[in-house]
C-alpha cells in the first residue's frame, strides 16, 4: 500500500517514516506530488486540522493519505500554544522564533507551576471510507532553557514528566517510544495492520 504523508515538514517526514518502517507500506511525500497546494490549518483542534489536511490530499491524489498535528498545550498560558504550535511566534517563523517566545512569556515561572502536555492526532484518509483517528498524548513540563541538539520544533524544551531531559537530549529511537506522536503512531499501526490484512 502506498501512504501520501500529508506534509512538507521534512522534520516530520523523517519521524513519521521511522515509526511506520516496520510496516509494509511505501510512504510518499508531497514533494512527489507538486500541484498539491497548501491546506489551511483553521481547525478548532488538532483533530479537525488532522481530517482537513488528509482530506484534502487524498482527494487531490487519488490516495490513501496520512496527516499528522500536533499541539503544545502549557498550564500556566492557559492553553497556548495549543493549535497555533506551527505559528506561535508568527507566520513563517522557525522553531527558535517560537522557543524564544515561550520562553519569554514563561520567564519568572517557578518549577512547579511549568506543567504542559504535548498532543498528536494522526488523521488516516482512504478513498471513499470515513476518516480513522489515532491520538498520543505526552505529560511534562517547560524547561528554563533549551538543553540537547536533537529533535525539531519545541523538543529543546519540552521534558517528559519523570525524565529530567528534554525531548532533544534523547536519540530518535528514545523519543519515538515515549513521545505524543510516537503513541498515536503506535495505535495507527494497529489499525493499518488490520487495514492490510484485510486488503491481502
């Protein structure tokens, strides 16, 4: 079965590629399919961002299409960034532009009160079949600085509760077992595997 990641994020082309390599399914890109345009993220939630986008993929190519969002949500800014993760700091800015801001707005905020969840809702959209959902959640906290070298995004200073590193001072295959996205991915596989079966 061919899979059309519903992304350009190359970052989470990567990851999304390594979670599903056990299975027996050649993963596309849009970068194999350039008349694909943009899909607006105006959900009011990862989950309807997620539908939209494999929705609107699958129709323009013709395929079995999987679409990924994901929301950093931090107590003590009621929420934020929540769906404006990609875009916290503005359009088209880089997940430093982003770090920095949350960073700012948590300036003065003690250990104890930097409680926040990271959330992924993988979107699967097959021809002419009703959309199937599959969602990881992660606790932890905000760290005070950025601490590691791996990873993308918010990992820099996002720490899994119980684990005094963040996201990026683990290897891939560390976070990938632990990670939001990694547990909604571990649930799509299950349902892809029945998906396969049926379709052998």
């Amino acid at each position: 079965m061919e899979i059309v990641l519903a992304t350009r994020n190359k970052d989470k082309i990567k990851e999304i590629s390594a979670l599903f390599s056990q299975l027996p399914i050649k993963i596309l890109t849009l970068d194999q399919f350039p008349d694909v345009g943009e899909v607006i993220e105006d959900g009011k939630n990862c989950a309807e961002n997620a539908i939209k986008k494999a929705k609107e993929v699958s129709k323009q190519t013709g395929k079995p299409t999987l679409s990924d969002d994901s929301a950093l949500e931090i107590d003590a800014l009621d929420g934020a960034p929540g769906v404006y993760s990609a875009r916290f700091a503005g359009e088209k800015v880089t997940y430093q532009d982003n770090r920095t801001k949350v960073l700012s707005l948590m300036r003065g905020i003690p250990e104890g009160k930097r409680n926040a969840c990271f959330k992924t809702v993988l979107a699967l959209v097959i021809p002419g079949k009703e959309p199937i959902l599959a969602e990881g959640t992660t606790e932890g906290t905000i760290g005070f600085t950025e601490q590691g070298e791996e990873g993308f995004g918010y990992d820099p200073i996002f720490h899994l509760k119980g684990d005094r590193r963040s996201y990026s001072q683990m290897t891939s295959e560390e976070k990938n077992k632990v990670s939001h996205r990694g547990k909604a991915a571990d649930q799509m596989k299950k349902i892809l595997e029945k998906v396969l079966f049926e379709n052998s």
